[in-house]
C-alpha cells in the first residue's frame, strides 16, 4: 500500500518517431507532463534534472517540461518537488521521448493521507507514513522518533536514548512493529526497551490506525507500525548513497551507506550504519552517561524466478550499546523524593564523556527473513514467509565487587515466524485475502547474573488464522475480516519460598477478533470511512508471572496467574479531503473501550525488604475507555510555502474504579511552515543550488493534567514549547548531486520535562541542537 | 486453493512437532551471591555492666517477596556506652556467605548509616577506610535516658563520602544506592 507512486508502472514511455537514429544523434527531445497522483492535476514548479547532462528544468503550469538536444544514451531523470520526495527514474535515449510522470504529492510525505494509490489494493484503515526522504533528513533519529511528531503518535522515553512508539495510547504488548513484514521479537513488556530496529535500511514506516491491523499478528490492539524497505529500482547500474550527521548534543556522529544493483538474475542492497554518542546534555547541565553506540547491517536480495515466481531474502543484525543517566538509578522510594527535589541530578559531572559504564544495555537483534510470493494468475497471490530471530538483551547494573560487568538481567529470546497468505481477486472488485501466522518463541534467562529473573524462561506457541474479504461498490469499498489466535504458553518461573523451586505453568488461549470498515467517497475530493473492529489479548508472560523489585522503577511488581484475555471495541471515524493538490485536510477519531483491561495497579501496600520499604504494584483487570481525536493538514500556498498542522488529543478512564489511566499521552500540537524556492539557484557555472528549503517548526505538549495526584511519585511535567529551524538544499555540481541539511532543533534551549519520559523524575529533556547533514547519491 | 492448503498443512504438521518435541528444561535457579538476607548489630556493653549483649538482627530468607521479614529488637541500658558491630551474611546460601567482607574490600565505596527515633540515642564511628573516612561496620553506641523507638541502620554504595556532613553520619547528601535499609525496635530501659 505505500508509495505505489515508485512504481514503474506508473511510468510510460511512449516512443513518439519510429525512425531510427545513430548512436551519435544528439538531437532527441525529451519532454513530459507531472501530475498529482491522486488528484490527477498537472503540477507546476517540479524540477526536473538530467543527471548526466546537469540540465535541469521546471514544469509550466500544465505540467509540462522539455529538454531538446540531448544525446542518445544512457539517463538518470531526478523530479523533485516542495514537499515530495525525489523520484529518479533511468531512461535509454534513443529518440524522442515522452515520459508522463505521477508525483505521489501530499499524501505519502506529510502524514496526511489521503486516498491511497489503485483503491483496490488499500485497506480502508486511515494511516499514515514517513518516507525515505524524512528518514536521510533525519538520520540523527531513531525508529521511534522519525514518526515522533506524526498525528496520534507519542513516544514513552527512558532518558534521550530510549523510547518506544505510542500510537493512540497504546504501546508495548499492545502495539505490533514488523520489521520487513515481520512480526519484531524482542522484549516489548518493558518500557525502557526501544525496538531495535535501524531505520536507515527502511525506505517508508507506516502507521496504520484503523482496526484493519487484523492482517498482522502479534496481539495488536488496532494499530501497527509498518517499516519496510522499497524494491530495489530495476536500475542496471551499480547505485548508491552515503548519509553523513553530526550533532552538537551529544556530539553524535551517524553514518549511513548504500549500495544497490538491479540484474534480472539477481538485484541486491546492502544496508550499514553506525551511530556514536556521548554524554547529552540538558539547557544547564550534562546527562553523564546517556552515550550510544550503534553498528547495524542489513542485506536484502530481490530475484525474480520467473514472471510468476518473487523471492526476496533479508539478513540484518542490529547491535546497541546504551547508558541509562546515572542519576535515574535509585534503589528506594525516599531516593525518588530525595532525587525529585533536587534541581541537578545526582552524580552529575562538568565534564563531556563518551564513556557508557553502568548502569547500560548492551542489546543485539538478528534477523533473517525468505519470503516468496508467486502469482498462480494476475489474480491469485500465493505469499510465504519464514522467519528467524534472535534478540539477546543484557543490562548491566551498579554492582558490589566488581559485579558491574556481570549483567543484571540477561535473556536470550529465539522466534520462528512463518506466514503464508493467499489473495485473491474476483469478478466484480470482490478481493478474498486469507492467511496463517505461527510464531514460536523461545525466552531463556542467563542464570549467570546472579539475580532471580523478573521474567521467567517460557515458550511459546501462537498461530492465527484470518479472513478478509472486500468488495467495491461504485464509491463506496467494503472490507470485513475475521480472525482467530490460539496461543500456548508453557513458562517455567522459579518460586521464592525456601527452597527454591521451579513451578511449570502452562497456559492456553482463544481470541477472536473481527473487523467491519466502510469507505465511501462522497465526492471526487471527500471521503469519510468507518471503522469498528473487536479485538482479543491475552495476557503476555510478564503480566502473568512478573514477580520482584524492578529497580528502574522501584516498585515490587507481580503478575497474576489468573489473568485472562482483553477484550477490546475500537470505533474510528475519519474524514479526508482534497479540493485540490495545494490543500488537504484529515480527521480522526476513535474510541477504545476494553473489557478487562490488564494494567499495573498500585497496591496498598509498601513492602518491607532489606534495601528498604517498597510500592507494591500487581497486574490487575478492570474496564476502561480511551478515546482521542487526530487532526492534520497541509496547505500549499504559492507554490512555494508549506504549511502544516498536526493534533493529537487523547483521554484515558479505568471506568470501574472511575479514575483516570495512568501513562497516557496529554494532548500535543505540532505545526511547521515551509518556503521553497522554484528551480536551479545558479551559483557558478559548476555549481547549482536546487530545493532550497526553509523550514520553521514548533511543538506544543500540554500538561498532563488528566491524572489524580496519588497515582504518580510526583506531580506531572508543565507545558512546554519547541521551536526547530531546518534549511536544506540539493547541491548540483557537474553530474554530482549532494544534499546539505542544517538542523537546530530546541533552539530556545528549553528546560523541560516531558510526562512519558520516565527519566523526569530524576533530570530535564535535552538541550538545544544542531546537526548538519549531507547526502550523496550515485 | 489445494496447493494452499497443502502448504499449510505442512506448515502446521512441523510446527506442531517442533512444539511437543522441544519441552523446555527447567532453568538453573540463579546463584544470588550478592544477596543480603541477614542483618546482625551486636552490641556489647563497654564497659562490662553485666546487662548482657544485646542483638539486633533484621531477616529476610526469601528476599524481596514472599514471606515477610523477621525482625528482633533489643532491651538497652539506660545511659550507657555499647561497642557496636555490623554483621551481613546471606543465609539463603549453605553454607551463609559473609557479605562484611565484601564490604570490608570495598570499603571505599561504602557507609553505613544510623537513624533513630529514640532520644539520647547516637551512634558514631569507630572505623575508617584507607581514605579516612567513616565506613561504620565498627561503632559507638551511647544511650541517654529511658524511651523507645526505632533505629534505622542504611547501607549505601558508592556514596559521595566527602559531601557535606557525609563523614558525620548524615545521609541526606550521600547520593549513592540502598543495599541496606532496615528498622528496628530498641527500648532504652
């Protein structure tokens, strides 16, 4: 469903004489016409580029564009646009040539979506993307907050270093993440584990919203976060691109590269990236200890067996190694108060360090990933999909005698995930899709730690079956589907009476989820869809069997065995609208209400234990409702200013105990104006500038205020504002294209505290920063 | 449609086998060597007033769940002097690991620290590191006049020792993390 804009199939090349000409003509014309892909009107101010040449070219107000004597031969053709990502395409010239051109415009590059692409293939859930050009302007960025300031998204923090994706308030075992149409393993019952994902091998993340996530497994609760590298371009040449960032905070350095290659036997990519930080630093003081380090890889092989027969094959391995602020680590309540009261954090240094000791992460994510897709006809898809991953995660905590380098916790998770799909398009616009999904996951911990786990050693075994089936009528599309999971559980948890034994639990679980969307399109340029979608959850392993002090958070947690599955009811209304490619609107709202929602309650209890009286928290069930409102648009004005408007809006009950849920996002607002200039800046004669960008952003972030004052340690974060600037620029000299980004963001240099980061207790959000970028590709 | 189902069968059919053939073995119950269970603070009248040594001990076999702790208190003189000595172990090991030489070691990077509620009660140190400040494993006690409360006894790790009134027994700016918080009864008759 994304960027089907990319797609070849969009393009035609229509030869306009059929007389031959020599190889050394140089008098061929090449002209076209851009338009708007999903308004289908012309689009004036594109800038086109012939690489080879270094001519360039802008559109008229039809559209239209030409360039006449060029020589035949081999052409790399750049159509960049304000708010669009460049789209390269490779033309043989050996007459003249028409190349119609369709600029997926608005909707995949802001967020805003908008009707997507051939409606046939789209599911009707709202959704939103980032895209490749977002991902290299922001390489300083991880997974998470590439898609930070998207509409209905939020990120649940644990210092600079980690966060985790929250969309319409749900996260962790409630949110998917597939990593390459993979289900992502890993540890997501913590709150202090980020997804180990390097989003410099994907060329679009996906946010989906609506209750269709019922396609994907992995016990979403009505949104899941697609992140997906494109197919490689059918391009016979060697092609490539260098990413290169530095940021003052932190003194970041991250460093990206790409190699790609198209051949009809076999088309390759392959994916690096390596990422160092030291020590952040807030608007007064320095966070010792919140360094990174970071090395990943990723392969991905594309071959094409026959015309029927797709096989794509991807290996990553992803290796992290993070500090946690040594003044957020506590070991007792009246250590939170004392450290809440102080205006600096304790252990706090003058001195900049790039140095990562305890307490640290040290994690690493192994991918592999065979997938098949073969095409019985035009239409019936076959897809299969194996999977192996390997997560090992180890956190390294302040030890006596030298125990620091022993890790405190240390788990080893293996998963196998299979898929295989088929779908299938009928007479009439119906489409049938149906699958099955299995996953096997293996949770062991490393008993060397010396430290009872917080988790136990488990297995588990999860297949889910659906079926969907959608139908277009006229404007309107239909879609319903039908799910089943079943999942075994056999966890094997240690008990602390004495001795201590080991108890062997095993769990099963059914869970139906079903789904009904309408999308109708009530004019060319308006839509409006309705999703209702009933979804189950079972308890995860950390729910059930948690049992212990979780020292980040100092509190004795417990799971309970007796938990059972979540119910949950999602209702979504959007409407979409497009007058014209220059200004579109969307709006969404959604309403959750679950029956047995599992959370961590406070207990009222403070435990006695040798290190001190502790909170007691203990997973518990109860009904509660969340409900929000997500609000973006874009206008153009000009042709040369961008403006754009985001709003998130989120409220959380427990309705049985009629109070609100705690760790909700507070409602947040996020705006940015963009001025672009028209065509080539010429500079000299070698050098040109062009896309010249400037960008002025601001985020608001509300008071949380919808929380009593006994369900947290201390009162919630005030308001605050962000203010960013952004100037960026393609640099053409010769046929060598750079691209320069200077970023600064926080530049009011703000001292905040930000709810969902849970390093607020302790210490501010960060200072301001700049970073400087710059792209080349070949 | 029938070489899907094929597939799948397949697919199912392995797992399946894969599932009941791989029965996880139990795990090895992880040696906690740095557990403390046990807390003692003898101490022994000084001079000899024949009232006997009093032991304050604070125990918790299970850890952090489970069972909750014992916790012994003590009958002190009233307006006398106590040597007092700090003893850790973990009991949850057999034979009881000694955690106070673990301390002893390190003694660097830690202090323990007295709190209490009960008037005319003060501790002071008697012991120090090779830097010269405090650790508290040896102590003084002296008590004042007749009345009861309890006596908070706190072990940090990795302590500023050099913050202000650190070294004097004053734990607000010692920073550092809670191995060892306990209460304790004590009647001063």
């Amino acid at each position: 469903m994304y960027s089907k804009v990319l797609q070849w199939g969009l393009i035609l090349l229509i030869p306009f004489f059929c007389q031959l000409l020599t190889a050394q003509d140089c008098d061929i014309i090449v002209q076209g016409r851009v338009v708007d892909e999903a308004s289908q009107l012309p689009l004036s101010y594109v800038n086109v580029y012939l690489q080879e040449t270094g001519d360039g070219a802008a559109t008229d107000d039809d559209g239209q564009f030409s360039f006449s004597g060029v020589c035949s031969g081999h052409y790399h053709m750049i159509f960049s646009h304000i708010g669009c990502e460049d789209y390269k395409i490779h033309i043989d010239l050996e007459k003249d040539t028409v190349i119609n051109i369709n600029l997926g415009h608005t909707e995949t590059s802001l967020g805003t979506v908008v009707i997507q692409g051939q409606k046939n293939n789209v599911g009707t859930q709202p959704n939103l993307s980032v895209n490749r050009k977002k991902i290299e302007d922001s390489n300083n960025q991880n997974l998470s907050g590439l898609i930070e300031n998207e509409a209905g998204v939020h990120l649940i923090k644990n210092g600079s270093g980690i966060s985790k994706p929250v969309v319409q308030g749900m996260y962790g075992n409630r949110l998917t993440i597939l990593n390459n149409g993979v289900a992502q393993s890993g540890q997501q019952w913590g709150n202090d584990h980020s997804p180990e994902i390097d989003p410099f091998a994907a060329d679009n993340i996906t946010i989906i919203k609506g209750a269709s996530a019922i396609e994907y497994n992995g016990g979403n609760l009505g949104s899941v976060i697609l992140v997906e590298p494109k197919r490689i371009s059918r391009e016979p040449h060697l092609h490539g691109q260098v990413n290169y960032s530095y940021e003052t905070n932190g003194r970041g350095n991250n460093i990206n590269a790409r190699l790609e290659k198209y051949s009809s036997k076999l088309a390759w990519r392959l994916n690096g990236t390596l990422r160092k930080y030291g020590d952040r630093s807030t608007a007064d003081y320095f966070l010792n200890n919140t360094g990174l380090q970071e090395a990943n890889l990723a392969l991905q092989l594309e071959k094409s067996w026959n015309e029927n027969l797709f096989i794509d094959f991807y290996a990553s391995t992803f290796n992290n190694k993070l500090g946690v602020l040594r003044g957020a680590h506590v070991s007792s309540p009246d250590e939170i108060q004392q450290a809440f009261s102080q205006s600096i954090p304790f252990f706090t240094e003058p001195n900049f360090s790039y140095g990562v000791d305890a307490p640290r992460q040290h994690v690493t994510h192994q991918l592999v990933k065979l997938k098949a897709k073969y095409y019985k006809s035009p239409k019936a898809i076959i897809e299969l999909v194996l999977a192996g991953q390997l997560n090992d995660r180890e956190e390294f905590d302040i030890r006596r005698s030298g125990r620091s380098d022993i890790p405190a916790l240390s788990l080893k998770q293996y998963t196998f995930n299979t898929e295989l799909t088929f779908t299938k398009y009928f007479d009439s616009e119906w489409k049938f899709k149906t699958g099955n999904q299995n996953i096997i996951t293996d949770n062991t911990n490393n008993p060397d730690t010396g430290i009872l786990p917080l988790i136990p050693d488990y297995i588990s075994w999860e297949s889910g079956w659906f079926a969907t089936l959608s139908k277009k009528i006229k404007s309107t599309q239909i879609k319903s589907g039908l799910r089943f999971d079943y999942e075994n559980q056999k966890a094997l948890t240690i008990s602390n009476t004495i001795p201590k034994e080991i108890v062997r639990y095993n769990n099963q679980f059914f869970n139906v989820s079903g789904l009904l969307a309408i999308e109708v399109d009530i004019t060319d340029k308006q839509s409006v869809s309705i999703n209702t979608g009933l979804s189950m959850r079972n308890p995860e392993v950390n729910e059930l069997y948690s049992n212990g002090l979780h020292q980040g958070v100092s509190g004795i947690e417990e799971g309970d065995i007796n938990l059972k599955s979540e119910l949950a009811h999602k209702n979504t209304l959007e409407y979409k609208w497009l007058p014209s490619p220059s200004f579109s609107v969307s709006a969404l709202g959604y309403h959750q209400r679950f029956k047995d929602y599992i959370y961590l309650s406070p207990q009222d209890e403070i435990r006695p234990t040798i290190r001190g009286s502790f909170p007691v928290f203990k997973y518990e069930q109860t009904d509660a409702n969340i409900y929000g409102f997500d609000f973006a648009t874009q206008f153009t004005i000009n042709d040369a200013f961008v403006g754009l408007l985001k709003y998130s809006y989120l409220k959380g009950d427990d309705v049985k105990n009629d109070v609100p849920l705690v760790f909700m996002p507070p409602i947040s607002f996020y705006g940015s104006l963009v001025y672009a200039t028209h065509g080539p800046i010429k500079i000299s004669s070698l050098v040109k500038l062009d896309n010249l960008e400037f960008e002025v952003n601001s985020k608001y972030v509300f008071q949380q205020t919808h929380l009593l004052a006994e369900q947290d340690f201390a009162p919630t974060p005030d308001a605050y504002s962000l203010l960013g600037f952004k100037v960026s620029t393609n640099i053409l000299y010769t046929s060598l294209k750079l691209r320069l980004f200077l970023k600064a963001d926080n530049v009011l240099n703000v001292r905040y505290r930000d709810y969902l980061n849970r390093q607020r207790y302790f210490a501010d959000d960060v200072g301001a920063s700049y970073t400087i970028g710059v792209n080349i590709k070949f | 449609m029938y070489r899907f189902t094929s597939i799948s069968a397949i697919l199912l059919a392995s797992f399946t086998l894969i599932l009941t053939s791989c029965d996880k073995d139990d795990p090895i119950i992880p040696n906690e060597e740095e557990l403390i269970t046990t807390v003692n603070y003898t101490l022994t009248p000084t001079p000899d007033n024949g009232s006997g040594v009093v032991v304050l001990s604070f125990i918790d076999l299970d850890g952090d769940g489970g069972n909750d702790p014992v916790i012994v208190g003590g009958t002190l003189q009233a307006n006398s002097q106590y040597t007092g000595s700090l003893e850790l172990l973990n009991e949850a090991e057999s034979p009881a690991e000694n955690i106070t030489e673990e301390i002893q070691e390190e003694d660097e990077d830690h202090q323990f620290f007295f709190e209490s509620t009960v008037e005319g009660l003060q501790v002071s140190y008697s012991d120090m590191d090779d830097d010269g400040k405090p650790v508290g494993l040896s102590t003084v006690l002296t008590t004042g006049a007749p009345a009861s409360g309890v006596l908070t006894i706190i072990l940090k790790h990795e302590p500023m020792k050099s913050a202000a009134g650190v070294a004097d027994g004053d734990v607000t700016n010692a920073q550092g993390e809670t191995d060892i918080q306990v209460n304790i009864p004590v009647d001063v008759q």
